[in-house]
C-alpha cells in the first residue's frame, strides 16, 4: 500500500495532541468584531476540539498528524 496524502490546508488548521484529540481554532474571530463583545472575542482566541461527529472526518485528512 502506498502511504496516505496528507491534506496540506487540513494540516495547518489541525494539530494532534499526546492523547490522540484533535484541537482546532475556533471561527468567526478575523473581521467585523465591533458588534462582539470582549468577553466572546476573548473566548474565540482559545482553542477547542474536534467535535466527535467530525473526529473520523479530520482524522482521515490528517493520518500522520
């Protein structure tokens, strides 16, 4: 079997932590941040998981990551 492609934009918006969890950066955070209050732009700056009805579907993108 050849080796798997890794899907190069997938890879940089995804890391692979120790335990096998996928983190991810969360949206809606570049533009138009007048209206959002403090509190939610400084949420957005966090990172978060991979929901686990997505975890098959990025994982699959990124098999070595």
């Amino acid at each position: 079997m050849p080796k798997i492609k890794t899907n190069r934009g997938a890879a940089k918006r995804f890391k692979t932590t120790g335990s096998g969890k996928i983190v991810r950066n969360k949206a809606f955070s570049s533009h138009i941040l007048t209206k959002k209050s403090t509190k939610r732009k400084r949420n957005l700056r966090k990172s978060g998981l991979v929901d686990s009805t997505n975890l098959k579907q990025v994982a699959k993108l990124i098999p070595y990551g």
